[in-house]
C-alpha cells in the first residue's frame, strides 16, 4: 500500500473525528504499519479499521451499561468459587447463564440463608446479561421502595416508577426483608405489574410461600406474588456462608469448580 505522509494521516485524523470514527485513530498507526509490510491489501486495511470502531463501540456501550446498572459490586460467575459451597446448585445456576429465562421475559428468584452467595449470583447474571446487550438495574428492595415513596411526596412518583420498569433486568436485592405497609405493597403491585413481560432477579432470605403474609392485604399479595412466582426460576442457595471467602487478604482457595 502506498506509504501515507504525516500531512495526509493529520487530514484523515480530522476526517475520521468528523464523523464520530475515533476508534480508528487509536489503531490507525498499527494497522498503516500492517498495510505497508504487505500484511493487509487495500479491503482488509479499511475492514479491520471498521472493526477496531465497532469493538470501541461496543466497549464503551457495555461500560455505560455497568454504569448504569449500579452494582454493588462487579460480580461475575467466573469470580465465583463453587467449590467453597458445594451445596449450592451449581448446575442450575450454569443452566441460568445461558440467559434463555432473559429472552422468554421470565424472571429468577434466589433464596436461602444469609451470606450464602445469593446478591453475587444476582449480580453476575445481571453483569453476564450486560454483555450481551442487555441494560440492568441493581437495587435493594427498601431503596426502590423508598424512591417510589419519595415520587409521591414531589410528584415524580410516574417517573421515578418508569425509571425502575425500563431495564431489560430488575434486581430487587433483600426482597420480603420485612412487613410492608399498605402504600408500600400497593407501590410493588404498580412496579410488577409495570414490569409485565419483562425479566427480574430477586434475592430473599424466605422462601416464596413466606412471602405473602408479609402484604397487608392479602388480594395484592395473590395477585402480585402468583404472576411473579409462577413466572420463576427459583433456586435454593443454602450452605455456609460465602463471605469468609471474600474477606481482605484471604488468599484465594483454587477449584476446579470455578464457574465458567
């Protein structure tokens, strides 16, 4: 390929920022030293230039993404150490990272004593979830609650309600911690049923059939907890606590379990 001068590679830089190409310039110098020792023709120099931009593209879609979703923490299944728990449902867990619950608007539910793993899980679904062009939303049950308790106060309350009903994924982490009140139930009617047809993750530490005498009015608790039940995955997480593996400077135990 002809050799291109400074002169003309400082037009290209204005040409390519002109159209939102920026991507290419971070590129452009290895790839015009491919194309002169004859490793790239005219075609494939301009193609894996097109590559370069969608791969920047598509990284900084994804970093906005996991911005957006607010994680506590950024948890993947491969981070986590089956073999510390082996109790715990690796299979089915496996089984949910194929995201087939995702794609059919079908929602998970994780439950078990505490400290047994269940907000890691949440998250790592909702990260691999991400990076397959999916946006999520991270929140514990009591926040989402007090947000849409706030809206009724300022009248933002059908803003702040579309805000949590937009994800592709809702995690209620700590779902059913507590007796809700009145207003409270009837907000969680208005979210899940805003939320129909899409995904959601929760993390209790009651199993479902707990769930209903903690609604004041046992016709919302039915009609709420039915469609969302019924709608799920549930998993039981039980064995001991996955904390101790997470404490600062507890070096690392190798398994062969890992997740993958």
């Amino acid at each position: 390929m002809t050799t291109i001068t400074p002169i003309e590679t400082g037009a290209l830089d204005k040409a390519l920022r002109a159209l939102k190409l920026g991507g290419m310039l971070d590129t452009l110098d290895a790839r015009l030293a491919q194309a002169r020792a004859g490793e790239l023709g005219h075609i494939d120099f301009l193609q894996v230039l097109c590559e370069d931009e969608i791969s920047r593209r598509d990284t900084m879609a994804m970093q906005r993404r996991l911005r957006k979703a607010r994680f506590e923490q950024q948890a993947t299944l491969e981070g986590f150490d089956f073999g510390a728990s082996p109790k715990l449902p690796a299979a089915q867990i496996r089984d949910l990272a194929a995201l087939r619950w995702l794609h059919a608007g079908e929602s998970v539910i994780l439950y078990g004593p505490v400290g047994v793993g269940k907000s890691h899980i949440a998250q790592a679904l909702g990260h691999l979830a991400i990076r397959h062009g999916a946006d999520v939303r991270f929140v514990k049950t009591s926040r989402a609650l007090a947000e849409l308790a706030g809206g009724h106060a300022d009248r933002t309350w059908t803003r702040r309600l579309a805000e949590l009903a937009r994800p592709a994924i809702l995690i209620l982490d700590d779902f059913a911690m507590r007796e809700l009140t009145a207003a409270q139930a009837d907000d969680l009617y208005e979210l899940i049923s805003e939320r129909t047809g899409k995904s959601m993750i929760l993390t209790s530490n009651r199993q479902p059939t707990d769930w209903y005498p903690l609604f004041p009015n046992p016709v919302v608790a039915e009609s709420l907890l039915d469609r969302l039940i019924n709608n799920s995955h549930q998993v039981f997480m039980n064995g001991p606590s996955y904390r101790p593996n997470k404490r600062p400077g507890r070096a690392a135990t190798p398994s062969t379990t890992n997740a993958g």
